[in-house]
C-alpha cells in the first residue's frame, strides 16, 4: 500500500529526513515513536505531499504508484489521510460545511455524485455518536475554539467520514483525557480493515494497549533505526530511547 | 517566497472574466466640460428649471475645488477635458415598453455578465433598473410596486413624474459643495435611480440596480436618492461589472438615503468594475460618496458592501444619526489584488441621543495591491450615551501588499462609549495544507478561507447576493494563491 524508498526530505534548507524506508502493507497498523524533533511529523507531512517541505531523493509509492510528485488534495482524495498534530483553526467555515465539501472532493474523484443532504447528515451525526461528541461542534467554526481534545477528536471524524486507505495519525492520542483515548481508539479500530493501512505517530504506549500494531518503528535524526514488534514499543517505555540510539551511534 | 506564496501569486493571475465591449451604439457628446455642455446635459433630459439651476450652481463651485489627495491611492491626473459628459443607447427615444424591446444584444452582454433580467423577472422577484451606460433601459415590477405606492424608477424618470420629490430631498444629504467629486456629480449626472417608501409601507421585494460602464471614455456620473418615509422599510441592492477597457474609466457616484422616524434603509452593493489588468494598466476610477440620514428618531440606516473591482476606490458610505436612538452599521469587504488601490471605510456623525454605530470592515489584500481602512467615528456634544463598536481585520496574501488602518475618533460627549478593535493576519500556510489535505483544490481552499474570513459580513446581504459575493470572492482570487 505504502512503499517508501530512501527519503530524504528538507525544509527552509534545514535536512530533516535522511533516508527513510518504510513499507505498509493493507490491513497493517504501524506505529512510528521517537524522540522530540526526530522528524516524524515532517515524515507525516512529506507523506500528504505538504509543499513547504521539499522532497530531495527517494520516493513515495502509494498502492503501486509513484505520488511523490502529487498535490495534496490529489493524495487526500485518492485515500490518504492525515490527523494533524495541531489541528489549525479556519474561523468563518463551518466545520460541517468543510466535512461535506471533503467528501464531495473525494466522491467527485471517484465519479459518485455529490452526497444527498440527507443522508450526509444521518451519516456524520451516527458517527458523533460513536465519538460522543455534541452537535453543536458541526455548526461551529472548524477547530475554532475547540479545545484540544476536541480538536483531535474533530479530525477522528473528518477520517471516519472519509474512510481513507491510508490513514496517518500524528499524536492524535496527545492531549487527550483517559476517557477520550479509548473512544478515539475504538474509532481506530473500527477503520480497521484488510483493505487499509494505519500509521500511528505517538509517543505513549497507552494507546498502542489499545490499537495493537504490526510493527514499531523508531526514528531518530530523520531515520528509521529500529524496527519490532509491538514488545518494542513496550521496551521504550520502560527505557527511553537512548539505549537504541547509542547503539546505533 | 515561500513555495506557498508563489501558489498564492499564480491563482491571483487570473484574467477579469467579465471583459468584453458590447456594441451598442452611443449617443455621445463630444469631449470636454463647460457651462455650455452642463445646460445641454439639462435640456437633452428635458429638466426643469430648479434643476438646471443646481447642475450649474454646482459647475461654478466645482471650478473653485481641486481633486482631494489625502487619500492613499495614486493615479496619474485626470484630465476633466478629455471626458465626454453624456452618451445613451441609440434605441432610447422609443423606449423600450419590456424587456422584448430591448436591443437583443445588450441582453446578451447582461446574460454573460450573469444578470439573467428575465429569470430575474420571474425568479428572484427582484425589481431590476439596469441603467445601461447612463439612461435606464428597463425596468421590471414597476406595477405591482406601485400598488403600495412605492416609487422606484430612472432618476430621469423621476425628475419629470415627480419633480416636488426631487427638488426637496436631492443635495439634502450630499450638497454639491461636499467634496470635488460630489460638486462633479451634481454637475454632470447622468441617470440613476429614485426610490421612495411612502408611510409605514414595507417593500415587499429587493429592489436592486445594475448598473455597467460601456462608452469609451466616458465618465459615468451616477445619481441615486432613496427616500424612507416614516416607518417604512427598504431593502435596496446595487451592483455592478463592466467591460474590459484599456483606458481609465472616472465613475463619480452619489448616492443619497433619507431614513425618517423609525424608517429603515438596508443598502448592499456587491462592486466588481473593471480592475485593471495585472500590471494596473486601465481599470475603473471609482470616487463615490454615499451618505445616509438617519433624519428620524429610531431610524436606521445599514450599508453592506463586497467590494473586488476598480482600479482605484475611494469610497466611505457613512451615516449621519441625527435623530435619537438612531442606528448606523456599515459591513465592508474590500478585496484588492495585482496593482488595486482601494482607500474605503466609513464615517459615523454621533448627533442624536442614544445613537448607536457597528462598523465591520474586512480588507483582503493579494498581489501587488494597497489596501486602507479608513474610518471616523464622530460624537457631536448633543449625542449622551452614544456608542460606536468597530472592528477592522486585514488578510495579506503573499507578502508584496499592504494592508493599512486610519481610524480617527472625535468624541465630545464624556458619557459616549467607543470602542475599536483591529488585527491583521496573513492567510496560514497551515490553513490551506489543512484544507488541501481534506482534498479541497487550492483555489477553493483560497475562497473558502477568505469566505470564512468575512463571514459576518456576508451573512449581512440578502440571500441571493451573497451568494454571488462569495463567488465573486473567489473569482477574484482566483489564478493567485497556492
Ligand atoms: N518549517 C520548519 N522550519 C525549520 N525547521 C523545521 C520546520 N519544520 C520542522 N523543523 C525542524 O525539523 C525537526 C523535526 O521536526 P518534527 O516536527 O518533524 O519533529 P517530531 O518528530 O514530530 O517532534 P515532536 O515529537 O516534538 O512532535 C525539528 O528540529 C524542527 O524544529
Ligand atoms: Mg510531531
């Protein structure tokens, strides 16, 4: 599904990926862990083609295809999606408003005919419930206001709305309460499927007790160094992650 | 510049769609302005005296002024000579009994301005004066507006079916003295339009104008008065577009509205002239001075404007709140993108007691283009408890525009509250990833920020206009972001 080869990425001149090889496979769950500034959010934003950061070698496969070259929104509408660190505020848009156009993008690009009213709004009010999250949050302005919780759980519904193929999560179970976590979990679990493919940024194990990954990665210093099963995620949150890279370095 | 500005920069290069010159023929005076062509403007509409009177009292006043400059827009001099003052449609003597009679091929020009007269006629229930160059061609809906006693028609119209109206209220809120370009106006008008609410009627539909330019070089010096009796109410929309031009184009515009006791005036304009090319090169002039009276006590009198074209803007619609517990509000979106200039806000006069003013004014500035919010709240000793709320945002695009705020405040009145708030943000990198990740192209994600962006004023016009604001927003944004 995602095939990464030798990415490096830069950004203002700074090198920030240097080199990253990571395969996806549908149906798998990864997680990638490392330490503050190690470049994983860079990584998530190179892979949803943000275009402040420059691709410099390397490729990007998506289902077979190389996209490093694609816009965003062509990305976001062939099924890849990306739950944002930091949610940004668009004060004036209806958060219910960009949620339809979204889908729409995406439907247009499949050659379906814009959504019926109607059914949009039986569609996205099932899945506030399984969020439990309050109506009112459709009418209000996208993130304005929100709180960070609230944020996060915002773009959990973005995704359960437009069910991509690829999701990324970069540290969507940060700031959120005990509660909450498990809710946001179950909304991952519940995109689960064969035909799909997770990557979740995150720095805690809690979550990862929740939705169990395939794999764990580890970057540090824009590279993948290790690599494991979910036991290793276990492992660095007993010993930090100074032990992996000392043994690289 | 950020990868993103360049994007920005690539969307705003896009051609002004509603270039094209339509062929009608003109009746054109030549060039040049004298006592001589004002008296002939008079009798080509067949005015009385009172009125010929007034164009020349303003004529020699004029000569005394010269052009303001303090505003902060910069165009080379006008030459007042090189203006030809009159031109109307050929097929104008007959006038045009509906809309069938109307030269087909100014129909056309409206139908590829999006101005469907007759979906309007059946549709929308708007009443539309389309003033066609300077005489009006055709109007709709006069008969059913007539039942309720509503006068809307031509100004031309107006001055001889009801000509008492006319000499009472017109230069009643704008003397000819006010300004040079005011003085210029009442000299030489052309046409425009008259509306009067009779007593405690509520007009029952929008009454709505469009108005173009079309003759080369020829100054457009539009009229509008709107009368509101007590207790009535009108919703009045105004908006125009006009034809690729090559030349500057001068439009001095007056506009006139008179709220009496508890009358209420909604004025919209959505103004989309001819901006310019992306090098500034040709573009409309657009010197307007609109002001309302609120003459009764509990009046009110609210302008909303969506203005994206023109080369250059000057333009403040302002309120006087002479009766108390008066209200005044004034909802402004500016757009300018390549090489616009637009220096436009508003002026509130605090008289009566317990008068109240909003102002909402949100700049948009892209490309090479200056952008100046320039308001003054006044409050006269006589306006106890007088309060005035504005708030000012600027949205830069890129980083080659300017966006400026001149707010001046006099208050007399201890017991008066003023309030103002102003912020200038850029449009976020990060808001149009976000958007763009969703799958929304760049360009909609552009208008859908800006959108959102002057959201509460454009939750202020009438439905169907702010529909067509929106998407004028986003046509003229278009080609310039990324
Ligand atoms: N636009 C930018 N300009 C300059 N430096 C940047 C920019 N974006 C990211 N960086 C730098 O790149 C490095 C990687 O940042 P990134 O946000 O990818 O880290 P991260 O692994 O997600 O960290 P965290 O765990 O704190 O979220 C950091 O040193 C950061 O300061
Ligand atoms: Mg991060």
């Amino acid at each position: 599904m995602l095939n990464v080869k030798n990415l490096h990425a830069k950004v203002e001149d700074k090198h920030i990926l240097k080199g990253i090889e990571l395969n996806v496979k549908p149906g798998e769950v990864h997680a990638i862990m490392g330490p503050n500034g190690s470049g994983k959010s860079t990584f998530a934003n190179v892979l949803a083609g943000r275009d402040s950061y420059t691709v410099t070698e390397g490729l990007i496969e998506f289902e077979g295809q190389d996209m490093t070259e694609r816009a965003p929104e062509e990305r976001a509408r062939d099924g890849v999606f990306l739950a944002f660190q930091y949610p940004v505020e668009i004060p004036g848009v209806n958060n219910i408003y960009l949620l339809k156009a979204a889908l729409n993008a995406k439907r247009k690009q499949q050659g379906l005919p814009e959504v019926d009213a109607f059914d949009f709004l039986q569609l996205v009010k099932g899945k506030m419930q399984e969020l439990k999250m309050d109506e009112t949050m459709l009418y209000r302005d996208v993130n304005t206001g929100f709180s960070g919780g609230e944020k996060k759980r915002n773009e959990m519904l973005q995704m359960a709305i437009l069910e991509p193929k690829l999701a990324i999560l970069d540290e969507t179970d940060s700031g959120l309460d005990i509660d909450a976590l498990k809710i946001v979990s179950e909304g991952i679990n519940a995109l689960r499927s064969s035909e799909r493919a997770i990557v979740l940024v995150t720095h805690y194990q809690r979550l990862l007790d929740y939705v169990k990954p395939d794999v764990v990665h580890v970057l540090s210093n824009g590279k993948i160094i290790k690599s494991g099963g979910s036991e290793l995620a276990q492992q660095l949150e007993q010993s930090g992650y100074s032990w992996i890279t000392d043994e690289v370095a | 510049m950020s990868n993103s500005d360049q994007q920005l920069e690539d969307i705003l290069q896009q051609d002004y769609q509603h270039g094209f010159v339509s062929d009608v023929e003109s009746e054109t005076i030549p060039k040049g302005l004298n006592e001589d062509v004002v008296r002939l403007i008079s009798a080509k509409k067949n005015e009385p005296e009172f009125l010929l009177e007034w164009r020349l009292k303003a004529f020699r006043h004029w000569l005394t002024m010269t052009e303001p400059n303090w505003a902060n827009v910069y165009h080379p001099p006008i030459d007042y000579q090189d203006i030809s003052y009159y031109s109307a449609p050929k097929d104008k003597k007959d006038g045009p009994k509906s809309l069938d009679e109307v030269d087909p091929e100014l129909l056309a020009t409206y139908e590829k301005l999006g101005i469907p007269l007759k979906e309007q006629e059946m549709l929308a229930g708007v009443a539309v004066d389309a003033v066609f160059d300077s005489v009006s061609v055709a109007t709709t809906f006069k008969d059913k507006l007539a039942e309720q006693g509503i006068i809307f028609c031509s100004f031309s119209e107006a001055v001889q079916e009801h000509p008492e109206l006319i000499e009472q209220y017109l230069g009643s809120v704008v003397p000819y003295t006010d300004n040079f370009f005011a003085a210029l106006n009442s000299a030489v008008f052309s046409d425009g339009s008259f509306c009067y609410i009779p007593k405690g009627v509520r007009c029952p539909m929008e009454l709505s104008t469009y108005f173009r330019i079309n003759a080369a070089s020829t100054g457009q010096f539009e009229r509008t008065l709107v009368v509101a009796e007590p207790g009535s109410y009108v919703s009045y929309l105004e908006g125009c577009t006009a034809p690729m031009r090559d030349e500057n184009q001068l439009h001095a515009a007056v506009v006139e509205l008179i709220a009496l006791e508890d009358a209420h005036i909604k004025y919209s304009t959505v103004q989309n002239w001819y901006p310019g090319d992306k090098d500034g090169k040709g573009g409309i002039y657009n010197f307007v001075t609109k002001r309302g009276d609120c003459r009764g006590n509990n009046s009110k009198i609210s302008w909303t404007q969506v203005e994206t074209g023109s080369a250059i803007t000057w333009k403040y619609p302002s309120v006087i709140l002479r009766g108390d517990n008066s209200v005044g509000e004034f909802y402004s979106v500016a757009l300018t993108n390549n090489r616009q200039q637009a220096d436009t806000g508003t002026k509130m006069y605090h008289i009566g007691k317990n008068t109240r003013s909003t102002i909402i004014a949100k700049g948009i500035s892209a490309g090479y283009s200056q952008n100046s919010y320039r308001g003054l709240v006044k409050v006269a000793k006589s306006a106890e408890h007088a309060r005035n709320f504005t708030q000012c945002d600027s949205l830069l695009m890129g980083d080659k525009c300017g966006a400026h705020t001149f707010p001046y405040i006099e208050n007399k009145n201890a017991s008066a509250q003023v309030e103002h708030e102003a912020t200038t943000s850029k449009i976020s990198d990060d808001q149009l990833f976000y958007l763009q990740q969703r799958g929304i192209a760049t360009e909609d994600a552009v208008s859908m920020i800006v959108n959102g962006f002057c959201k509460q004023v454009l939750k202020e016009l009438p439905m169907e206009f702010a529909v067509e604001a929106q998407k004028l927003l986003g046509i003229s944004l278009e080609g310039s972001v990324g």
